[in-house]
C-alpha cells in the first residue's frame, strides 16, 4: 500500500500526512490525507472469537476494503463494500491456495525460506 513518491513520516509532519500508530511494536497505518484534503482511515481489531485480526480501510468516497489475517500474518479473506474479492487458504506446512472474486484459484507451494517454490 502506498504511493511512489511518497514519504511516511512516523511523526506525521510530512508534506502528506501520513501517520502511523505504534502497537505492541508493529506499525499500521493510521490515516492518510491526500493533496485534495481527502481522508481515508484505517482501524484494526483482534476477534478473539476467531482469532483473527481484521483490518478495515475506509478510502474518502467512503469505500470499506476489509481484510482479515490469521496469528501468523496470512491474509485469509479481502472484501470490498462488503462483497469477497479474494479469500486464501493456509494449510501450515508451506501450501496457499488462494481463490478470487471470480472464483478461479492458484494453488502455491513454499519452501521453508517462504520463497515460491511451485504455481498451478
């Protein structure tokens, strides 16, 4: 996520302000405000129930894309305005399997290094 061009300043005194927030030592983005006084936000949660974090950005036009990761930081499920564009599947012993709006899937294989080892 982010622009070419553009600096995070973690103090938010760039010329865009970009903020970032500081939780248990890892950084999220916070708000972005845009050259055209747009705002976009961004919130983060911890669903103990299933226990997974789900991270909303809300673009200026008000566009909520959601995404939802497991403990170990895979993406598991994207949508957008509440409809699923992506979702994976993790099997913990290096295999993705990942599945589109369409419904079209691509099954990865990693090695222990997390670098692709194989696609179909």
């Amino acid at each position: 996520m982010g622009k070419k061009g553009t600096t995070i300043d973690p103090a938010g005194t760039s010329g865009t302000t970009q903020k970032l927030a500081n939780i248990w030592g890892g950084g999220r983005v916070g708000r972005f405000d845009g050259q055209s006084g747009c705002s976009a936000t961004g919130a983060n949660h911890y669903l103990h129930e299933q226990r997974v974090f789900e991270v909303t950005y809300t673009d200026c036009r008000g566009n909520a894309t959601v995404y939802i990761y497991d403990l170990q930081g895979n993406e598991l499920n994207r949508t957008f305005n509440g409809k699923k564009t992506a979702s994976n599947q993790w099997d913990g012993a290096y295999s993705q399997k990942c599945t589109n709006a369409r419904g079209y899937s691509t099954a990865t294989m990693y090695g222990t290094n997390y670098q692709a080892r194989k696609a179909t």
